[in-house]
C-alpha cells in the first residue's frame, strides 16, 4: 500500500504546494499554507474522484457524451424557469427564485438562523420531494424545529442525518428529489479525500462533486457554510467560485432583525436585500422595513436624523444617531456601528473645515438604529446632520428627511434613483425633504404632498434644519 504524503494548501485560495510556504504565490496572503495529510494517489484522483464519486452515487448523474464548440449566436437564449420558494424576501435576494440546476450557499454566524430560514423555506415549498441533509443535528431536533416554526409539516420534505457523500448520492439516487439542501457543506466528508471533515480538501472535493451533480440532473443544491472569526466563510476560497450564488445572513443576536444580502449572484443582482424579523415561531418577513426602522417618537430628542435610503432595489427610511461629547482621556474617540468609520471621520474633516464646526476635542458616536449595516452613499447627510445635532444639542423638527451624498469639498452631490425616495418619505408621513437640486432636473414638485428643499451645499442643508 502507498504511503500518504503531506501537502500544504492556502486556505485564502486553495493554492497546493509540496513545502510549506510564508507568503502564497497565488494570492498573496502570508501564513495562510495549513499542513494536510493526503492520499499517495491524490494527484492522480484530484481529477477524476469527483466523476467516480457521482457514478457510485447513482446512474445518470453524469452526462455522457461528447460536448462540441458552439456558436454563440446560434446558442439558444430562454429564460431558466425559476423554482419559487414562496419567500418574498429569499425570492428578492435570489433574483426572482432557485434556478434548476444551481447551488446556492447560504453562510451566516452561529445561531443566526440558517437552519431555521432554509427549514422554514421547504416547509412551504409545495408537493415537490425536497431532501434536507443534516449533518449536525439528529432528526429529532430537525422534527422539533419543525414542530415550532408551526408550519404545516409535508409528506414532501425527506431528512437524511448523514455526513459521506457517497451514502448522501445513495440517498438521492432512491428519493430523485427535486431539491437537496446540505446542512452544512463543513461537515461532509468523502472517501476519496484522507482528510477530517471540515479540511481544505474535503470542503472543495466534496462541493465541486455536488456541483456537477447540479449540473448535470438539473436539481439545485442549496448549501449551508460556516463563518470564521474573521467573518468570512469557512474553508476555501474556491468555494465561493464553485457556487452560482452566495447570499449571507447577518444581524446581531441582540436585536430581532435579520439581513439576507447577496454577495454573488450569476443570475441576479448582487445589491438585493431581504430583511426579516426573529420572532418565537420562525422567521417573519418584513415587507415595510421603514416602519420598523423608525422609533416611535424622539421629537425633542437631538442627534437624531432620518435618512431617504435604498439597499438593491427597495427604499425605506432609517434613522441615524449621532452623539457628540467632549473627550474625557485626551484622544478623541471616533466610533460607528452600521456605518463606514473611515467615512465618517471624511464626513467629519469636511464638518470641520467647509463649515467651521470645531470637533477636533470631541468624541463621535454614529449608531444606525435596527442593527442595520447601510452602504448608501446618501446617508452622508443625515449623518452630518445628527452630529451637528448632538454637538449644539438642538433637535430637527419631526417630519424633516433627507438624502444627499457629500463630497469633500462640502457640496452635496446627487444620488440615484431620488423619486422612489421622495415616494417612501411622502408615504410614512413626512412633510419635507432635503436633497440635492441637481436631481431636481426632469422632476415636477407639485406630484408630491411633500415639499421638496433642494441644496448644493452642506450649508443650506443646515440652515434649512437649524436656522
């Protein structure tokens, strides 16, 4: 018998060496070549074990045949027909729903509510036979959970407590389900791979065997992933190539909501956000996230501003706080929870120089409230706004939104997609908004009920809020 050998893989990039090296030659990331022990044959099987593993596991996995250079006008243009998850906010985030034949990994903290979202998600999938692999957890937990998302339990939905692929293939080959989820990718193993589960190795061996599974049946696999300390997903990075989609579930376990964003998307866009809400019974779907977003009342209350925002598609307003004290320790403090810190100290250098305000010996606190993590550049602004609030202790007048992006000259520069803006403002009850006078071009005020205060400079914003 061959004797097993030791390689060396980079866990950024998956890039294979024979000796252990600093800095990886592919990607260039220093200390990342993790030591794994391997089959004298892997050279040999790396090629090939994923096509035997796929035969084993059931015939007709594997197309036959020989696949011949195509034209690309004469290749045919029809739209996937979409699977629908009966999930508006998952449907949003997947482009519209699963496309046959994808894989789609879904990566989130421990005790976010993975498994809890995807349960929830077969649950009210109709008569299709879905198969749910659990690798973690026993069918008794699996029936549990069931039983407390209070969702009517199918005779459709199939579990299957197993962690070898080629037992998971069986499985399949038996049941022909028209989904397969894997809960999680870390804890399946194969036999080809001398190596734990959870290794470099087996996590891409194993996810680049279920992905020409997908390919070639047409059934998409839905896999579950783990998140490291650094907040990425666990094991390879080639994992993230393999898969058409990845989508992450964030949030803090402290607050009720939860974010489903998409970071890659091949058959959709990568800026969706759906947003839910964690509740004892499962996971509700937040239709209108402005409301939720919004406190009930903090008229009187300073360094409170209210942002006109948009995440992928969808508009909704949020609200940032701001405080602002004088630096008890010498150093100031600069901190933001759900915003950009390096943006907000440009934001505050601009508060500064452009319009005089003196928070060289103060300390900054941005909070955006819900938890929620905004990218949006048109919350420069509102941010502006409650800092310049909290620092003369001066509250803005309910009603009162805004948006603009400002630049570093301290002019407010236009943002995208303005009238659904105004619309969501003018739907929650507001009565004026602020926002760039150059978006103001094409757009009639007098279709709204809400008055519109456009601005080219920071100034007049703050003239506009404070006198």
């Amino acid at each position: 018998m061959a004797k097993d050998k030791t390689m060396y893989v980079c866990s950024n990039c998956g890039y294979e060496s024979a000796k252990w090296l600093g800095r990886c030659p592919s990607c260039g990331e220093w200390d990342s070549f993790k030591e794994i022990k391997v089959a004298a044959d892997y050279g040999s099987m790396n090629a090939k074990n994923t096509a035997a593993t796929l035969r084993r596991g059931g015939k007709g996995l594997v197309p036959h045949g020989d696949n011949k250079p195509l034209r690309l006008k004469e290749i045919p243009l029809e739209d996937a027909p979409r699977i629908d998850t009966h999930d508006d906010e998952l449907n949003r985030v997947l482009g519209g729903g699963i496309v046959p034949g994808s894989i789609v990994l879904l990566g989130g903290e421990p005790g976010i509510g993975k498994s809890t979202l995807t349960l929830q998600t077969i649950l009210g999938m109709g008569d299709m036979p879905i198969l749910y692999v659990s690798g973690e957890e026993s069918a008794h937990q699996i029936k549990m959970r069931a039983e407390r998302i209070q969702k009517e339990v199918r005779d459709n939905v199939f579990i299957l407590c197993e962690t070898s692929l080629e037992k998971i293939y069986a499985g399949i080959q038996e049941l022909h389900p028209q989904l397969v989820v894997v809960d999680s990718i870390q804890t399946i193993s194969t036999e080809q791979v001398d190596s734990s589960p959870g290794s470099i190795s087996q996590v891409r061996e194993c996810a680049a065997s279920l992905l020409r599974f997908a390919k070639s049946s047409g059934v998409p696999v839905l896999l579950i992933g783990h998140i490291n300390k650094e907040g990425t997903l666990a094991g390879p990075k080639i994992l993230e190539h393999i898969v058409d989609t990845v989508i992450q579930f964030e949030g803090d376990q402290h607050y009720v909501y939860r974010i489903l964003r998409s970071i890659k998307n091949r058959f959709g866009s990568t800026s969706e956000l759906g947003i839910y809400e964690m509740r004892q019974d499962g996971l509700r779907a937040v239709s209108n996230p402005s409301e939720l977003l919004l406190t009930e009342d903090h008229e009187g209350l300073s360094g409170v501003a209210i942002s006109s925002t948009i995440e992928g598609v969808r508009p909704f307003l949020v609200e940032t706080q701001a405080l602002v004290s004088t630096a008890a320790y010498g150093t100031p403090q600069r901190s933001a929870t759900g915003f950009d810190q390096r943006r907000l100290n440009m934001l505050l250098a601009v508060l500064e120089k452009r319009v005089g305000f003196k928070l060289m010996q103060k300390d900054v606190f941005l909070n955006i409230a819900g938890g929620l993590k905004v990218t949006d550049m048109a919350m420069d602004l509102s941010v502006i706004a409650a800092v310049l609030s909290s620092n003369v202790d001066t509250p803005i007048e309910s009603g009162w939104c805004m948006c603009g992006e400002v630049g570093l000259s301290g002019e407010v520069r236009p943002v995208s997609r303005v009238e659904q803006r105004i619309a969501e403002a003018e739907k929650l009850g507001f009565k004026h908004i602020i926002l760039p006078s150059y978006n103001l071009k094409g757009i009639n005020p007098k279709k709204y009920a809400i008055q519109l205060h456009p601005v080219k400079k920071v100034e007049e914003a703050l003239r506009l809020l404070f006198g």
